[in-house]
C-alpha cells in the first residue's frame, strides 16, 4: 500500500492512538504523564507562594517517612505483580468481551485530571470539568443526529453516568416524569393553558407535546407575580408524581393504570432492575419477541393495539443498537414510526434507544459537518455494511427521544463512563431536585450556566470530573465524524466482515469434524459462532463441546497469562429469544435434535461470542491477519476435542450440512 495513499494516513493516525499491544507508545504516554505532572505541580506552588512549604525537606530522611514509603512501595510492587494476571484487553489476541485498548488522549486527560480531583456535582466543586461535561452532552447529541446548538430552544441535553445501566435510569426517571407532569397540571387546574380533557390524555401525549405543555407552563410561570408564582408552583408540585409517590399518585387518579416499558427479549437486565428501582415493578417490563435478534415490528405493533384497546399507558419503547450478547440493532426507525401511528391515535410515550455498545458507531455516519453520510459513501468502504436496515435504524436516531452511548465501550475510554442524551432539553426541568421552572431567555450562556448545577438532574451524587475530561478531550482530538473518530468503528467493522468470511469458510473446512454455524449476520462488530461435533443430536452435548472449548479461550488466574493463545467469551441463543422458527433453523443447520431442549444442560444453546473491538486485528503492517491466525487455532482445539470425544455415527447420516447467514 502506497505510503501516500489515504487508507495509509488513517492508519497513521490510529498508531498514535493507543499505547498500542505491544506498548510501542510507551515513551509518549509517558512524556505526558510527566510533563503534566510536573505542571500540576507548578500550579500548586504558584497558589500564594509566599504560604512556607508544609513538609520540610528533612522529613524524607526521617525513619517513620521512610517506614511508610517502604510500606507503601511493598503494597504497590505487590498490586503491580497481581494486575500482571489481568485480562490483556490491548492485545489483538483478545476478542472476548467489549473491552479493549484505552485510547491515549482520554487516558492521559483522565491521569492529568486525577489529581485536582473535581467533583461534577456543581461548579462549586469542579469549575472546569461540569463545563466540559456539558460540551460532552453536547458532542454526542451532535453525533446521534439531535440538535445540538444551545442557542435553538429544543437542543438536546447530556450527562455523562457510571455506565449504560445508571443512562437507562434517567432514562425511565425522565420518561416517567414526563407522562406524569401534564396530569399534575390538569389536577392543579392551572388557568390559561391548553390541556387535555381528561387524565387519560394528559398520561398519554406525546413526547414532543409533553414538552410543548412543560414549556407553556414555564412561561406562564414567567409573567405571573412573584406571590402568584409561588403559589401555583407549590400546588402543581403537590399534584406531581414525584410528591405523591407511584401509590398517592396513582391513587389520585384511578383512571390510570400503571405503565409497562416495552423492550426487545434481548435487552439489558439493567431494564428489569430500573423497573425496580423506580418502584414499578418487574411485571411492569414486557419483553417483546424478536426475529433474527432484532425487535419484531409486527410484535410490537400488535402489543401496542392491545394496551390501547386496555387502556395500558406505555412508559417508553425500548429499541437497542448493538445487543451486548450478537451485537445486532433493531430497527428504530420502525419503532419510532410506531410511536407517531400509536400517539396519532391516543397512546403517547416516548422511544429511548440503549446504544451503550453500538452509540459510537453513529460516527460512520456523520459528515464532518455533522449531516448524515449517504448510505453508498459509506458502504463503499465495506463488503456489506451497512445493511439497507443497519443504516435506516441509525439515521433514525435523531427522531428518538433518549439514547444511552457508553463510552467506556467502543469509546475506548476507561471505565466510569456512560451517558444519557435526550433530545429536548427543556424537558430536564422535571428531573430537577428544586424547582426548576422558569428560564430567562435561550442565550448559550443561559444554558452553560443552567446546568452547572448538575447534581439537580443527575442520579449520582458525586461524580468523577476526570472521567469527563477524558470523554472531552478524546471528542476533541477525534472528533465525532467519519473522517476522524470514524476510523476506529470502521475498523472494528473490517475485522467483523473478514471474522464473519472466515467463519464460513472454517464450517465448509471443518464439515467432516463439527458442524458450524454462523446464527446471523453481524450488523456491527460482534460475530457469534455455534459449533457441534458431527454425529451428535444432543443440545446438551454440543454446550458441553462450546464450553470446553471456551475453558481454553477465558482468563485461568491458576495459569500463566502467556499459556492463552486467545480469549474469547460465550453467550446462549434462547429460544424463547429466537422464536419457533429460528430456533428450528439453527438447531437443524447444527444437526441437532429440537426434542433435546430443555434436558439437563440444554435448555439453551451455548455458542462462541467474538467482540472485534481491537484496531489492530488486521495488521497491514506485518502482513497478520489476526483473525486467521484464530480460526487456525480454534481448528486445533476443535480436532482436538472432536477426537476425545469419540465419534456419533449413530446419529451422523442426519445431519445436514452448515448454515450460511
């Protein structure tokens, strides 16, 4: 490949972004870390200088200082030698789980942050970083498609949370607050404003009418007297749901049931614990079958024909972009068409998309402009993604009214960073702890200094400035588009399609020892494998082979780390996921008998899970093909374990041959 070609100069640029598998960034990152270091230490000496030193020189020598730098030396040799049996996340040879390499400018943003130790729960704690927490809810509305110039009233809002579970949280805190708040004026009786009839029509508005109605109110609150004012701000709040409680609330208004969320088979647990949490309750979550791992539109269409026929508010619509265990996305433009078919006729709730893993991926598809890339531009760099409905799902995303993104994921940043993105700001007033009602004008500056009190709206109470700084400055260096943080997905992709190619070609070499499945194919970088040695019919025996062989791809703490050749992770196909059909597909294209499920140890199909995260699992540099040199690998094992089995032949005439996705 030419050194001048533009492939080459993306590549470039991606070896100064990690410090790389073999720590071949080693003296950059460690540059910084000095340098930054040392100017840190200048600022604290520079804060009134003419203050004497608190610590004397002397107090180095002295044996108790000494003592303790001893101790202190023992403890982190000691925690050093530990981390040594970690998990090698940087190394190509991990395809486990969603982890990888930590990209250097959010790593050393983060260290060069850790010592002024800014609490982002308001500016009185971390002046700097609750500004750049903003920015970053800025930065990634930019990316999903939201609008994101505060100077417009309806741009949106984020926060960065501890992961994608805590995102979800607001998520359903704002979804619920936002259902219950034009309830509360309609009980209130406030004068003047538009509202719906009846409470069944105040529960179920739509989102974006919801807002309009909070913002009316804010500016009916705005031309009123002080006194009057406060008067009706204490009688709306009396009738809020968040003063009453589900049970006042919903007591005071017997018209309303409570109301379910609905989302994919496949969600996340963190659903089934915010229902909880949020004192909902678990049978409140319904779980909607899917096809191919992706939400049946058909499915949720008719169970939303039900709950209006039963007169069943629907808290929010839950779709996912990029499932923790396949990796596939449902098709959000569908379900945020169902949202304006079904508010149309009376059943109003919001769409919220958990794209904790696949957010980032939204950068293929931004322009440095931020518009939306065609489809053809960006399919041009791939064999074949994105697919017509990957791409239709994704430029949705501006038409929803919440996502979760984590950038501890394929953000490459450490842990300690997820995020809440909704897509009107305005509607985070009902979030907040004190009245948070009336606004004074929409100036950037206005809503910078609105929300640098963010402990009002967020769940957390303290939280880490550093991990803000290392989000911030990671958007800066790479900036959320194509042509810049764009590489690195774009990469992770590559390595997904040739993983997915090779898979194929290792169930057409491998026929006459397993059969090999690839359950669908990938819409992003997650590639899962299923496996059966020939001759079994026997779900059981089959998630006993898997197992075994995932015994030589996961973490032994026993065992030297440089004893694994590769790691990698499982997940189960279900069938109460997959549904009749798909089950019957893949279990036949295994040559395994339906009948076995449910017996001890088959209730569920266990099969191989690859995260193609690593940017360097096709080296162009040294001509490797990490993934080839896998599938070598797992062919070894698989012989290997094959012949300790022991041949079926009982049950081999059977068997059909392996499945192409």
């Amino acid at each position: 490949m030419p050194a001048t070609s533009p492939a080459a100069a993306r590549s470039r640029t991606l070896d100064a972004c990690f410090l790389g598998p073999y720590g071949e960034n080693d003296t950059l990152l460690e540059k910084l870390v000095v340098e930054f270091l040392r100017d840190h230490v200048y600022w604290r000496r520079n804060f009134h200088p003419e203050d004497p030193p608190a610590i004397s020189t002397a107090a180095a020598a002295h044996p108790d200082y000494q003592a303790f730098e001893a101790r202190m030396r023992r403890e982190l040799h000691q925690l050093s030698a530990a981390l040594k049996k970690s998990v090698p996340f940087h190394s190509p040879r991990y395809i486990g789980h969603m982890a990888s390499d930590l990209l250097l400018p959010g790593l050393a943003a983060q260290i060069l942050t850790l010592p002024y130790n800014p609490n982002n729960v308001s500016e009185d704690a971390a002046p700097v970083t609750v500004d750049l927490e903003v920015q970053v809810g800025l930065q990634l509305a930019g990316m999903l498609g939201y609008a994101h110039d505060p100077r417009q009233p309806g741009c949106a809002f984020g926060h960065l949370t501890s992961g994608g579970t805590v995102a979800n949280y607001q998520a359903l805190r704002l979804a619920l607050a936002q259902k219950a708040f034009p309830v509360a004026l309609l009980a209130a009786g406030v004068p003047d404003l538009a509202l719906p009839e009846d409470a069944w029509q105040a529960f179920n508005l739509h989102p974006h009418a919801a807002t309009a109605l909070l913002v009316q109110w804010q500016a009916w609150l705005a031309q009123a007297s002080p006194g009057e004012r406060r008067r009706w701000q204490a009688r709306v709040q009396g009738e809020r749901l968040e003063q009453r409680g589900l049970v006042g609330f919903f007591a005071a208004h017997p018209t309303l049931k409570v109301p379910k969320v609905l989302a994919p088979i496949t969600a996340h647990y963190s659903w089934s614990k915010g229902c909880k949490l949020l004192g909902l309750g678990r049978a409140q979550l319904e779980l909607l079958p899917e096809r191919g791992m992706r939400i049946d539109v058909e499915a949720l269409d008719a169970t939303l024909d039900r709950c209006l026929r039963e007169r069943q508010p629907v808290l929010a619509a839950v779709a996912v972009m990029g499932t923790t265990e396949y990796g596939t996305i449902d098709p959000i433009d569908a379900v945020v068409a169902a949202r304006e078919r079904f508010a149309a006729r009376g059943l109003g709730f919001p769409v919220h998309v958990d794209a904790a893993w696949g957010g980032y991926l939204a950068t293929l598809f931004r322009e440095v402009d931020g518009s939306l890339r065609p489809r053809d531009a960006i399919a041009a760099e791939f064999a074949a993604f994105p697919s017509p409905g990957v791409y239709a799902a994704i430029a949705a995303l501006g038409d929803t009214d919440s996502v979760t993104v984590d950038p501890h994921k394929l953000g490459y940043l450490p842990y300690g960073a997820g995020a809440f993105v909704c897509r009107d700001h305005r509607a985070m007033a009902l979030l907040a702890e004190e009245a948070d009602y009336v606004f004074h004008g929409d100036t950037p500056q206005d809503y910078l200094n609105r929300y640098r009190s963010l402990g009002q709206f967020i769940p957390e109470g303290s939280k880490s400035g550093a991990a803000v700084a290392g989000v911030y400055v990671t958007h800066k260096v790479l900036p959320l588009d194509h042509a810049h943080f764009g590489q690195l997905p774009a990469q992770t992709i590559r390595a997904a399609e040739a993983c997915h190619a090779r898979a194929l070609r290792f169930a057409d070499e491998m026929a006459g020892v397993v059969r090999a499945v690839v359950p669908f194919a990938p819409d992003s970088n997650l590639v899962c494998f299923a496996l059966n040695p020939v001759g079994n019919r026997r779900v059981a025996a089959a998630n006993a082979f898997v197992r075994r062989l995932h015994d030589e791809l996961r973490i032994d703490p026993r065992r030297p780390l440089q004893d694994k050749q590769f790691f990698g992770s499982v997940t189960t196909l279900r069938p109460e996921a997959l549904g009749g059909t798909e089950t019957r597909r893949i279990l036949d294209a295994l040559g395994l008998d339906p009948a076995t499920l449910g017996e001890e140890g088959g209730d569920r199909l266990v099969i191989l899970r690859h995260t193609l995260m690593n940017p360097y699992l096709l080296d162009h540099e040294n001509g490797i093909s990490y993934v080839d040199r896998y599938f070598d690998y797992l062919a070894g094992r698989v012989q290997a374990l094959a012949a300790e089995a022991g041949p079926h032949a009982s049950d081999a005439r059977d068997t059909p041959g392996a499945l192409r996705a």
